[in-house]
C-alpha cells in the first residue's frame, strides 16, 4: 500500500486529482474527508496543506505526496523529488516598487526584503554576494512595500497581475517552479514497485497531451 498526500484545497488539488484519475486510478472523494482508498490500486490518498506535505513525506506518514518544487525546496529535509508533473507552473522572483530606480542585484545590497521563501531568496543572494535584511511574512506579500514593511518582495508570480495590481515591477527571477512528485528516501522494495507503476502511467498521460 502507498499512501499519497495531495493538497486539500488550493491551486494544486483539481490537476492533482485529474492526474490520478487519469492514471486510471478510481476514488471517492468528498470535500469534508481527509483521506480515501483507491478501489483498483493499492493507493491511500491523504489530504493536506501544501507546506506540511514535504514533512509527512520525510517522516514517512506519507510515501509519496505532490507540492509545488518552491515548497519542497524551502522545506529542506530528505523527501525525493521523483517526477516532474508539468502543471502549477510559476515562478519566485524579486519584485521593487514600480518607481524605483533598480539596475541590478547591486541595488538591493542593505535593503528590507519581504518573503515567504527565506531559504530559496537567502541562498540565493548569498551566491550573489548581496546582503539584506529578509522578513518573513506567510502571506500578502505583495502589500509589503506599500504599507512601509519592506523595500522589495519576493515572491511566486505567475501572471503578474498581482505585482502590477500593487504597483511593483519585477527584476529578477530567483527559481522555476512547477508540480512534482515526491517520495520518502526508505520505501520498501513493494512500495518502490508501484512507485514505478504510478510513474509509468504518469509519464504516459503526459506523453499523451503533448
Ligand atoms: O492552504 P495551503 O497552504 O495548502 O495552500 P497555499 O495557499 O499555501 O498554496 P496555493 O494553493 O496558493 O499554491 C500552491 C502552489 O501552487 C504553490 O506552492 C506554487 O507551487 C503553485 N502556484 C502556481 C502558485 C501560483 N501559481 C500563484 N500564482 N502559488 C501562488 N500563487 C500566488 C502568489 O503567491 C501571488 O500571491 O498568486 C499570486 C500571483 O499570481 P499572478 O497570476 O497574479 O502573478
Ligand atoms: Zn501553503
């Protein structure tokens, strides 16, 4: 049996469970309930936030689960990530007031930078050689500079209507996201077996929309 942790509500959970349908995998599932047992695969579906799932998956309370790569990455820890799924694309990126003069990396030396992504944005500008104060704020990020919190944001992006709705401009892109799967490093030689099943037709419903 493997179980797999997929978000509960949010903007993974339809192409999550559209995915695993059309894996072929049959389910019931119903807003209110928290997990549910595939009835023609060995497949225990679990329902939770995106940012707890790295850990239930590195604990092993989960085997596999799906999170964005932006949320496996800032969560650090063993969880592997097995296969990309090509859905929930985005991106994180550092975003200045749209009247700012800004002409590179340089101008954010010293600077107050809101996130919800310190590992992602520490690490990177650390590899840059740029040195600035990161807030970390869990959500309306976006607002940050406006309300005199921070100088600059960093952020996941994926129209840009939001930046642009809250008069900033992005200036650089930190990390490329998208939906993965993910696995527990100690799955039994059983569990890796129908890891390999599920990757397989994974793999074949992708093939087949391109
Ligand atoms: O409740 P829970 O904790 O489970 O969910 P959540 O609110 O933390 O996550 P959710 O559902 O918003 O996002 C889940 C994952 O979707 C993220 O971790 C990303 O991998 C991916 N994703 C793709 C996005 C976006 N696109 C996205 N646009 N996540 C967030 N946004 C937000 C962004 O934070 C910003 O506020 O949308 C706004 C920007 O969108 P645009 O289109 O205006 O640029
Ligand atoms: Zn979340």
């Amino acid at each position: 049996m493997l179980r797999l942790a997929i978000q509960k509500s949010g903007r993974l959970s339809e192409d999550s469970l559209t995915l695993i349908r059309e894996c072929g995998i049959s389910f019931v599932s119903s807003s209110y309930k928290l997990k549910t047992e595939a009835t023609n695969f060995p497949l225990e579906i679990l329902f939770l936030r995106d940012d707890d799932i790295p850990g239930y998956v590195q604990d092993g309370v989960a085997d596999l689960g799906i999170v964005g790569q932006n949320v496996l990455v800032e969560a650090g820890g063993s969880a592997l990530e097995v296969e990309a799924l090509g859905f929930s694309k985005c991106r994180l990126s550092l975003a200045v007031p749209r009247a700012a003069a800004y002409q590179g990396l340089a101008d954010l030396q010293n600077l107050n930078i809101a996130t919800s992504y310190p590992k992602l944005l520490g690490s990177y500008l650390a590899e840059r050689g740029v040195q600035a104060q990161l807030h970390t704020i869990s959500g309306s990020v976006e607002i940050a500079p406006s309300i005199g919190l921070a100088d600059a944001i960093c952020d996941i992006v994926s129209s840009g209507s939001t930046l642009l709705g809250n008069g900033l401009r992005e200036v650089e892109t930190v990390f490329r996201s998208e939906a993965v799967l993910i696995a527990q490093p100690n799955l039994s030689p059983l569990q890796a077996e129908l890891l390999e099943q599920l990757r397989f037709r994974m793999q074949a419903v992708r093939r087949a929309k391109r």
